[in-house]
C-alpha cells in the first residue's frame, strides 16, 4: 500500500467515526509504513550513488513530525483533531515529495535515450 492510499485510510476511518484508539493504530500503521518506504528509498538511492545523509535527516524529520503531530492529536479532545492530523500528513508527504524526492528525479530517470 502507498503512503497515500494509508493516509487515504486514515481520513476514511475518520470519516467512518473509528474510535480514536483505531484512528491511532491507524496512524501508527502509516509510520511504519514511512519507514519501510523511507529504508528502500535509501537503499535504492545509495545503490544509485547518491549521496543520502541529508535525506535521511529529512526522513527521521519526517518520522518525528509525525510522532508530534499524533501526540498533540491524542491530547485534542475534538473529534475534527483528526482531520487536521490527516491535513497535516498530507502537506508532510507533499512537501517531501516536492522538496526532496524532487532532488533525485533525474537520477531515478536513468539516462537519457539518444
């Protein structure tokens, strides 16, 4: 599944009215499933020869914005926190694609044909 279809998920489940302690496992699921794409990622890049370091810090940022993020969730007692923890994924996982991925487009293009 791809971090958007999980984050698809998690605004479904919110939408269905899923407790919050779903909504939560939810939310863990989809960081697991960041890091799980975050490593192949890098492992890909690196076998490309790029140069990663500073990647991997966007990622680990990534990965601690979502930890931050589900916590001032958890505190939250509106059920609409959801919502804004699912916008606030959304923008990270964009963000990061815009911004980083962005870095390696043409390197993961391969070379050009003649």
């Amino acid at each position: 599944m791809t971090l958007c279809r999980h984050i698809e998920d998690i605004e479904r489940h919110w939408k269905l009215g899923t407790s919050d302690a779903e909504m939560e496992t939810f939310v863990r699921e989809f960081r697991s499933a960041a890091m799980r794409h975050f490593e192949d990622e890098i492992s890909v890049l690196t076998e490309l020869g790029a140069a990663t370091d500073q990647h991997c810090r966007a990622h680990m940022t990534m990965i601690e914005e979502i930890d931050t993020a589900l916590r001032e969730t958890l505190r939250q007692g509106e059920r609409n926190r959801w919502f804004a923890l699912v916008d606030a994924l959304e923008r990270m996982l964009y963000d990061h694609e815009i911004l980083e991925d962005s870095r390696y487009y043409g390197l993961l293009a391969g070379p050009a044909s003649a």
